[in-house]
C-alpha cells in the first residue's frame, strides 16, 4: 500500500489521524509519516501490518477502537 492509498482508505474510513492512530496502536507521529510523500526525508513507508489491518476494516472489519 501506497502512501496515498494508506491516506485514502483512512479518509474512505471516515477516521482521522489520531482516531486511526490509536486503532493501530501507534504514535500520531507514525501515521503522518505513512501518510508522506515518500520525497519528504522524514516519511515512512506503509508498515505491512498497518496495511492489512487498513484492508480489514475497508472490508467491514471494525475493532473495538473504532469510533461509532
């Protein structure tokens, strides 16, 4: 997963950073790196857990951190 495609799911998602962050389990931080033009020296590529779980929830899969 891209990062355009990672922010994508989480805007199709309705989640915001932080909402997303804390579903994930990880800092604010992590997520805006994920969600970076891979250009930026500070981004990170799209951790392959964090992906799957993306794919999981836009396929209905809800954890007990999602917002209702």
């Amino acid at each position: 997963m891209t990062d355009a495609e990672f922010k994508a799911a989480r805007k199709k998602l309705g989640l915001t950073q932080p909402q997303l962050a804390r579903i994930l389990a990880v800092n604010l931080t992590t997520v805006q790196r994920f969600e970076m033009s891979p250009d930026k020296p500070s981004a990170s590529k799209v951790n392959p857990t964090a992906a799957r779980v993306m794919d999981w929830m836009l396929a209905g899969y809800r954890p007990p951190e999602f917002p209702t």
